[in-house]
C-alpha cells in the first residue's frame, strides 16, 4: 500500500514522497491512529516508527481548527527518554511539515540545557512539544505549559524511559494529563515495567508488532573476537586499519574509557571522538553531526549511544566492553544495520568476560564462534564457568542499591 492511500493531506504525503513505500510499521499504525484508536507498538528504532506517528499527528493537528486560536492547546506530547533522541524526533516532524503552508510550532523541552529560552519559546503556546520527562515537570512547575489540553500523548522507547528511573516522573505527568486524550506507547522491547504501564493507561489498544517480520530484521552480522584485556585497543586499531572500517561506533563502559580510548586512536592517527554524559549539551550534539557528516571515523561512547541513535551508514559497531545486559547488547548492535543497510556487530571477548558473553548469547539465543586475529591471539584462558554464573554484571529482578544509584546517574546524564 502505498502512502497515498492515506488519507493525508497532499502536504504532508509530499514530505515522504522520497520513500518508495511505507514500513510495516506506518502502513499498520498510521491508519488506526488516523482513527483516534490507541497503540501499543512494538518497533525498534530505524523502523521508521517516529514517521508512523508524526503523520497522523500532523495530519490531526492540520484539520483541527482548533489551532488558530491565540492559546492553543497543546496537540500531542511526545516523552522521550534521551536529548539525541528529542533532536531526532523533532527533525522528523520538522521534515514532515516542512510543505505545510501554516507550520506547528514545536518546542523541545529537554535537560541539560537553560530553562528559560524553552520557557519563552513555550509562551503562547505550541503545537508539538518534544520532551524528556524531568525538564517537562519542571516546566509545569513553573507554569511555563499546561498539560490539560493534550490531545495525543506519545511515549517513545517506552522501555528505555522506565530503563533510566523515570517511572515516578511519568506517573506524576500522566496524572496532569487530560482524561480524554489518545495514547501511543512504542517500545523496543516489552519487559514487566511496560506491560503494567500499557494495561494501566491504554485503553483498547491496538497492538502492533513489526519486530520479527523477516523483512524488518536488520542485516547484522555478529562476531566475537577473542582478545587479552590489554589487547584490545591494538586490536581496535588494527580491524579499523586492516579491516577498511570506514565509521565505527565503539561501547566502553566508562566515561573514563570512552575518552581515553578514544586519545589513544587519535595519538595513532585515527581521527576519533568521545561520547558520554559528561560532556554538555553543545559537545555532544556537535560530536553526533560530526560524526554522522563523518568529520571523524571512530566514536567511542558509553551506553548513552546505544538506544535511538539513528546513524546512517554506520557499518561496524564494537563491544570494546561488553554491556551489562542482554537487552543492551540488542540495542547497541542494532545502531548498525539501519535502513536496509547491512552492518558488523563485533564484540571482543576476553578471559575475563567470556562467561558473561555466553549468558548474552543464552539470553538472546544465539552463539558465536570464536575468532582470534592473527598477532592477537590470546594468552589468557578463559575459566570454564558455566553461562548461568555470569560475572554479577547482569542485571538481576531485584535492583540493588548500586543499580538504583547507576540508574539515577544514568538518568541525570540523558536528561
Ligand atoms: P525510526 O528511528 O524508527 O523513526 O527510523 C528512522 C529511519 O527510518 C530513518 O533513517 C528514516 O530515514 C527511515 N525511514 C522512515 N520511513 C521510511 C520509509 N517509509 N522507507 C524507508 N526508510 C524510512
């Protein structure tokens, strides 16, 4: 089916004229929140799920006549757990308006930046705000917006918001929210947490699921490298070298490391960069646009990068340190792979990690061969630990204190 039998506004099909088609997920969700229907949507980023419910909203505002009216209500809410991923999807509904004789104003209102210019922009009013869940409150405390109004409520990467601790923040916001109003709710991955969140506040969803339709599963070809622990950055070097990697996203698990590896590959002369939260708001948009106009060839970044990054043509990502869960491994694989382009995921694999890369591989159902490099090859065993023992790394049902604490940083820094 193509886009124009929606029925959307010429405008807005214009916009997306560029694509041959829909994805699976637009041609199954754009109709029924046409409808006014609610939905419990299961697509990963790089599904073109951000176009799925920007359209519909677009279109709903576009009709609404309310939206000449001097205070405007606010027409649709869209809670995202990251900055990046609020730049994202302010850009698809700026590229998705960008025909419409009159434009919606959008805000974005996300942490890490001033307050005040997002106050004065939200004066008046606006059509779409685009928001991480703290700053939003702030917001409201300081009667910068109302939320009484909004008519379609989006929560993106439902998973990743109730990941980052904002689950108390999403509560109290969702108690500011009209009765009446239609919630969309996407998500990765469906854990406990937003199950009980879509039972609590969707009413009769419509529920989609795009992840395993064969054609959607990104073309990712997964490799584990066997490497001694102080190898690893020589080995980084030399898959970049002899490997022709053109861009690489690299994961450590520290801001520490990211910025040292990352001083280390320059000091060879691969131009590379951190990414983590540590550095402010203007650092890290400038590294993302540098790095997607491939200013530089290798960003070496923290989890902060493993969720909604949509990076076109990045063909290799690394797990220099693995990450903690199984389902961040699944997020961080899938920054590559975009688009229907194909993509390496490469982990390196050490003594110390094996056992908890087998519980990755368990958990995930999958298993990898083994690789060694020449001029790499490993002089430490790895202990025979069965996959079930892991490292402790894995996060358990039960947060422990530390978890909490990591989390709260976690979320301090996305915001
Ligand atoms: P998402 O992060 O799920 O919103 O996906 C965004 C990516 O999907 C971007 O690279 C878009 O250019 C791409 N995209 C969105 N809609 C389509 C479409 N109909 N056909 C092909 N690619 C699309």
């Amino acid at each position: 089916m193509p886009f124009s039998d929606f029925p959307l506004a010429e405008p807005l099909l214009r916009a997306v004229s560029h694509y041959p088609d829909p994805t699976r997920i637009q041609s199954e969700a754009i109709p029924v929140i046409l409808d006014g229907r609610e939905v419990l949507a299961t697509a990963q980023t790089g599904s073109g799920k951000t176009t799925a419910f920007v359209l519909p909203l677009l279109q709903r505002w576009f009709v609404d006549a309310q939206r000449v009216t001097r205070n405007r209500p606010l027409n649709a809410l869209i809670l995202v757990p990251t900055r990046e991923l609020a730049a994202q999807v302010r850009s698809v509904v700026q590229e998705c308006s960008a025909h419409l004789a009159e434009r919606p104003k959008i805000v974005s209102a996300v942490g890490g930046v001033s307050i005040n210019p997002q106050m004065m922009a939200l004066r008046g009013g606006a059509d779409f705000v685009v928001a991480t869940p703290g700053r939003l409150l702030d917001l409201v405390s300081k009667n910068a917006l109302s939320l009484s109004g909004v008519k379609s409520l989006v929560l993106d990467e439902a998973d990743r918001l109730l990941d980052l601790g904002f689950a108390e923040e999403l509560t109290q916001i969702l108690e500011l929210l009209p009765d009446r109003r239609q919630n969309l709710l996407f998500s990765a991955t469906f854990p406990k947490k937003v199950e009980a969140l879509a039972r609590e506040w969707l009413r009769e969803p419509i529920s989609i699921r795009v992840d395993d339709e064969p054609e959607n599963t990104p073309d990712i070809s997964q490799r584990a490298i066997r490497v001694d622990q102080d190898k690893r950055t020589p080995l980084l070097r030399h898959l970049i070298e002899h490997e022709d990697w053109k861009r690489v996203l690299v994961f450590v698990g520290s801001q520490y490391t990211a910025d040292h590896v990352a001083m280390k590959l320059r000091r060879n002369g691969i131009r590379s960069w951190a990414f983590h939260g540590d550095l402010g708001q203007g650092a890290r948009s400038e590294a993302l646009e540098d790095f997607k106009n491939s200013h530089f060839k290798v960003m070496v970044a923290t989890d902060l990068a493993a969720r909604g990054l949509d990076i076109e043509q990045l063909p290799v990502v690394v797990n220099y340190d693995l990450p903690r869960s199984p389902d961040d491994y699944t997020h961080r694989i899938g920054r590559t792979g975009r688009a229907g382009e194909s993509g390496d995921a490469v982990s390196f694999v050490t003594a110390e990690n094996e056992a908890h890369f087998r519980l990755i591989e368990k958990r995930n159902d999958f298993r990898l061969a083994r690789e060694e490099i020449a001029g790499f090859e490993t002089s430490e065993v790895a202990e025979a630990k069965p996959a079930s023992a892991g490292t402790g790394g894995i996060k358990g049902r039960r947060k422990s204190k530390k978890d909490k604490l990591r989390e709260a940083a976690a979320r301090k820094a996305a915001e």
